[in-house]
C-alpha cells in the first residue's frame, strides 16, 4: 500500500448557523471563485485508549466522501501548517501498516481504536487568481460530531476552513480580514476533533525549559536533552523505513543524551541517571550493530572499487561484499525488532517523564554559567588524560587508547553543544575543537576495524596478505588509511590544545 505526504496550510474560524458568507472576491489576489460544490464527509478518528496521539497533536482519521477519501494522519509542522500523509481507504477497522509504523514511537505497542465520528456538510469554494491558478480552498462546514471514547459527547457547529492550495501567507493574512469582518472569529480549537472533545481534549505536552545565560544549570541541561528526545521521535519513523542516514542521526542524538547525562550528571538523581544510561547505552548498541556494518560495507566496498578489474576473482569478491551486506542485513532486522520490543517503549516513557519532571538535586538550581563550566572543564581533563596515555601507547594498545581519546572527545563535543544558549561563541569553539579530533579519530577507528574484518576474510577464504596479492592490496590501502589519520590526529594534538570555558 503506498502513501502520499504533503503539508497541509489552513486556519479555522469559527460562524454562526445564520452568518452569510464572507466576501471572498475581496481577498487579496483573488480574481474568480469557482461555483460551489457539496460533499457529505464521514470520518472515524483513531487513538489510543489514553489519546496519545491527542496529546501529541496528532490526528488520524479514515474518511468517505470529497475528493479525498482513504485514510488521512497529520502531523504537527509549523505555525498553521500540517504534515497529512494519506492512504487508501483499505478496511475500516484496519489501520494501514505503513501509518500505524509511523505511530509506534507515539502508540508505543497500544491499540489503536475508534475515538470519535464526525460527520460535515461542506460547500466547497475554489479561489483562483490570475491564469486560473488556484490560490486557496474556502470550505463552510456543517458539523455532527460524536466521541466514543474516553467520553460519549454530541456536539453540532459550524465553521469555516481557507487551505492554501498555490497561495500565499499573504493570501492567509487577507482572508482572515476579509472573514472577521463577515462575523466570523479565529477558531480557539486547532482541529474539528478538538472542538469535538471540548474539555476533555488532552493538556498538550508541557513546553520544555529555555537555556538562559542567567538562567539555572538544570534548565539549561534539561533543554539540550529535550531537543535529543524530540529528535530521536521524529527519527523513528525515518529509521523503521530505511530512510537515508536515519539510524545515524538517531544513534547520535542517543549518544548526546549519555554524554550530557555523564558530563552534567551532578545535576540529577544518581539512580535516575544511571538508570537512564543503562537503557541509552542499550539502544545506542542496538542501533550501532546496524550503522557499523553499513560504515564498514561502504568502506571495503569503496577499496574494492578502487582495485583494478580483475584483480580480485570473482567468487573471492563475491564473499567479501555479501558477507558484509549480511552483517548490515543481519543488524538493521535486530534493531527492528528491537523497535517494537516493550523495553524500547519503556525507554521513550521515561526519557520524556525525565524531560516532564527532571530529577535535579539543589546544584541544578544555581547559575548555569558557572556550574556548567566547571563541569565542562572536567570533560575537558578527561580527552587531556587519555591523549596521555595514549602518547604513551604503541601497536594495537594504542589503537585502543586513541579509541578511547575519540569517545572522550565526543562526549566533550556534546558537553559543549549543550552550553552554545549559555556560554555562546567559546562553547561553540569547544564544540568545533572536539568534533576535529572525535572525526580524524573516527576514521582511525573504522580503519582499525576493517583491517581486522579484512583479516579475517582474508583467512576465510583462502586468501594472501601479501602486497603483491589482490587481498594484500586491499588490506595495505587500509592499513595506509590508519597511518594517515594518525598522522592527522598528532599533528592535530601538537598545534590546538582544548581551552576551558
């Protein structure tokens, strides 16, 4: 079953049974309207049983009737904007897959079951201007609307909705003049399904604190963490369809949540925040196995590419590129199920209760700025330790030390990016200073683990590694990759040293 996504643009004015029509020629770029047409609208709304999807001001539906029919979900955008994503109309108790997939970070494994039906009248006016280009839909609704669940409510209204279809903002900004002074007022619900509930429509999710330069240091940390919580939901969807560089950008923001919890960690509970970065450490893992195999894929593969035809038989070939898609194969269809697994949903609840309800101890109320420096500063030690040790490494002991020098370094990139509302540009220099050794770094590692994959190939199959042999090749140019990182790493270390805050 396929699905079709736009953004949907509208407001919604409320209007009394008895008031006529706006004008709507006098609309701003309005040149003709299109004769009225009449549809009978039924839609059934879908939620969970508690209206998750409610309290995330997320909309689904399955209507008959219009020009539209099928099922319809929406997401939040921007200001007057929505993202509706539309399917067939299927079976009318069956949510399709592909939008219940896109649900489960918001469902979390809960039914979804009809919560309310609405029925509209609505005459439809098309506005065009110039060369019959149509600017905007005007829509004078009738509404039925009857909730099933958690309330059994009836209630009767009527509204009128202008969706922008090639217009403007302007264009909004017009009618909404043009409708004030028919009668009508701006609607204070922000969808039919809304106004349906009345009062019981769910409180929508608490805005999280604002980083202030004076502002406390729990504030500041707690806001850093809710950008991360609110990427890795808008995330899921992307990673469970395979959408490019998804799993990545997910396994980072992952990765940001533990590195704000280990460096600003004084500021919370200690059993809240270990128990946090345990169940973080586990995801970032799931989704790691995944993301590795697919580094290391492209990356042997490029090498592969690189050699000249014919140099690397066949059958030899074929082992080493399909037991690298295996790996990545074999890691995406763990972290699936992982996805759907109830620990995951237990992980998202208590991210966002710790986002809702921080638990701070009394440091996380002082003054950001100096508290966060001081701890940033500890981050900062802890790259200048391990850059020592290993200074003080050879062989694969010091592959292992600078591994470790790349972690540190990426913690300390993140301790930094949660202080740029506070700290501004010399936070932002940390950041940048840090991310330089974490990237020269990260290709020294990945080169590291594919000499050992290669190795074992290698051995796998009956294959030389020597220079002059096509493995050997492959392996050597990997090999040379490490050496030059590592040359990049020191030079790198001799020239910047990392400043305090």
């Amino acid at each position: 079953m396929s699905t079709l996504e736009s953004v949907e643009t509208e407001r919604k004015y409320d209007a009394d049974l008895e008031t006529p029509l706006p004008a709507l020629g006098d609309i701003t770029g309005v040149e003709q309207i299109a004769n009225p047409v009449d549809h009978h609208l039924e839609a059934v709304y879908f939620d969970t049983a508690d209206l998750a999807l409610a309290r995330h001001r997320i909309t689904l539906r399955r209507r008959t009737g219009g020009t539209d029919a099928g099922w319809h979900l929406k997401l939040p955008a921007e200001q007057d904007s929505r993202i509706e994503i539309h399917a067939p109309l299927g079976q009318p108790e069956t949510v399709p897959e592909e939008l219940a997939e896109r649900l489960l970070v918001f469902t979390r494994g809960n039914e979804l079951r009809p919560t309310a039906r609405i029925h509209t009248r609505r005459t439809l006016l098309r506005l065009h201007g110039s060369d019959d280009l149509t600017l905007a839909d005007f829509a004078d609704d009738h509404v039925t609307a009857e909730t099933l669940h958690p309330v059994q409510v009836e209630r009767q209204w009527r509204e009128w909705e202008i969706e922008l279809v090639h217009g403007d903002q302007d264009l909004l900004e017009s009618a909404e003049h043009v409708v004030s002074l028919a009668g009508a007022t701006r609607s204070a619900h922000a969808s039919k399904l809304a106004r349906a509930f009345g009062t019981a429509w769910p409180l929508p999710m608490p805005a999280p604190p604002k980083a202030r330069p004076k502002g406390s240091a729990g504030d500041a940390i707690v806001a850093y963490m809710a950008a991360q919580i609110a990427e890795v939901t808008t995330l899921d969807s992307g990673v469970r369809q395979g959408a490019d560089d998804a799993v990545h950008r997910m396994r980072s923001a992952l990765r940001r949540l533990r590195s704000a919890l280990s460096a600003y960690g004084k500021l919370f509970d200690a059993d809240a925040r270990s128990r946090l970065k345990t169940e973080l450490k586990w995801l970032t893992k799931v989704l790691g196995k995944a993301r590795d195999a697919e580094v290391l894929r492209d990356r042997i593969g490029e090498l592969l590419n690189t050699q000249p035809d014919g140099l690397l038989s066949g059958p030899a070939a074929a082992k080493l590129t399909d037991e690298l898609e295996d790996a990545f194969n074999s890691g995406y269809r763990q972290m699936l199920r992982s996805l759907g697994t109830k620990r995951y949903f237990q992980l998202l609840d208590a991210l966002e209760a710790f986002r809702d309800e921080p638990p701070v101890t009394p440091r996380a109320g002082k003054k950001a700025r100096p508290v966060t420096a001081k701890l940033a500063a500890k981050a900062i030690k802890r790259v200048h330790r391990s850059q020592k040790e290993a200074a003080r490494q050879a062989g694969a002991q010091r592959d292992k030390a600078l591994h470790q020098v790349r972690k540190d370094a990426k913690r300390l990139r993140h301790a930094a990016e949660a202080l740029r509302d506070v700290h501004g540009k010399p936070a932002a220099r940390l950041a940048r200073d840090a991310q330089k050794i974490q990237k020269i770094l990260g290709e020294h590692q990945d080169s590291v683990i594919a000499q050992s994959v290669l190795l074992r190939l290698i051995h796998d199959t009956g294959g030389s590694t020597e220079n002059n042999s096509a493995f050997g090749r492959v392996l050597a140019a990997e090999e040379q990759r490490a050496t030059d990182s590592e040359r990049r790493y020191e030079k790198l270390a001799k020239k910047k040293r990392l400043t305090s805050l």
